[in-house]
C-alpha cells in the first residue's frame, strides 16, 4: 500500500515526520509518496496572515517545548531557527521538481536540517544551492526551473490538492481516502496503510 506524505518546510511538526518517515514506512511494507505543499494560502483562507504558533503565543511556547522532548523521544538534533515560519516557497518548489524526478525526499531532510538543525535560513537560494550541490544537482538550472509558470503552477495545483483533500495543517497524511494529521498520527497512518 502506499501513503501520501504532504508537509511544508515551515512545519515544524513536519520535520519530525520527514526525518523518520521512509525507515519506518520501509519497516511495514509502505511506499511513500512524498507531496510539498504551502500552508500560507490555507491559512490566508481562514484569516491568519501567520503561523498559529506565533499568533497565540502559549501555543508557540508549548510548541519549541514539545519539539525539545519529541526530538529527544526521537533521537534527532533540534534548533530552534532564528526566523519562524520560513519563506518555504522556492525550497517547495525545489521538492516538487525533485518529485519528479526521484530526489524530494534527500533534498526535503537535508532542507529540514539546514533549518531545524543549522539554523539556516531556507528562503535563501546560496543555502538551497548549497544542498543541491551536495546532492550533485545543478544549482544554477534547478533554482532557474522555480521561477518556471510550470513550476509555480504545479506547486500551486498541488496545494489546491490538499485543501480538496481536506488538509488544514502540516504534516498530513492520506492512506487511501482516509486523511491523518500531525506528527502524533504518523504509526496510525502507516498502520493503515499496510493492511
């Protein structure tokens, strides 16, 4: 079976689920599909111009905790970035190209770590640059590719997906037509996915 693994860059949450997702879904049998999307035009919908994390302060509090303890729970490195939420469009448009062609999910961790664990900032192309190098990918063309009407629009497109898929927040899970949400969910997802 296989499931839809639908996360943006600015999630925190998201991280969590990017960095053990493919090891755990490989464990059980499931293939992952893995679907960048933006939360800024679902969040516009409902009348926020940020993240619900910093425009209720307590719940932004309780979230750089939790991501302390989960990150500990989970073995994995944490940072808080100096700029939350991210720019995360052109480093989406990037996992969206990389989709295409077999190299989103080395491309999305390697993101996650520039920014949960370097702190860097991701709106940064010589940052993006940077990791497609590393992946030895052409820098120069693929960040060229983001400023492409189809690119944009096939980011867009899958956005649009998301809200028809009854997503609101990230990351998101789809097994089927059965939608889970947020990291807590992820051995629910991949349960039902391996049935």
């Amino acid at each position: 079976m296989k499931i839809e693994f639908w996360y943006e860059f600015a999630s925190t949450y998201s991280y969590l689920s990017a960095m053990r997702i493919d090891v755990a879904a490989a464990e059980q049998g499931v293939e992952v599909i893995w679907k960048p999307f933006l939360l800024g035009p679902i969040f516009n919908s409902q009348g926020w111009n940020d993240s619900n994390f910093n425009i209720y302060p307590v719940k932004g509090d309780y979230m750089w905790r939790d991501m302390v303890r989960q990150c500990q729970k989970y073995g994995l490195e944490f940072n808080q970035p100096k700029i939350f939420p991210a720019h995360s469009v052109t480093a989406a448009r990037l996992a969206w190209l990389g989709a295409k062609e077999n190299w989103c999910p080395q491309f999305s961790t390697k993101v996650y770590e520039a920014q949960f664990v370097a702190g860097k900032d991701i709106s940064d192309v010589q940052v993006l640059g940077d990791i497609l190098t590393e992946l030895e990918l052409s820098a120069d063309d693929y960040l060229a590719r983001t400023q492409d009407p189809k690119t944009k629009t096939g980011l867009r497109s899958q956005t649009d997906e998301a809200v028809a898929k009854g997503m609101f927040g990230a990351p998101s899970f789809i097994v089927g037509e059965e939608l889970f949400w947020g990291d807590d969910r992820l051995a629910d997802a991949l349960a039902a996915a391996s049935f």
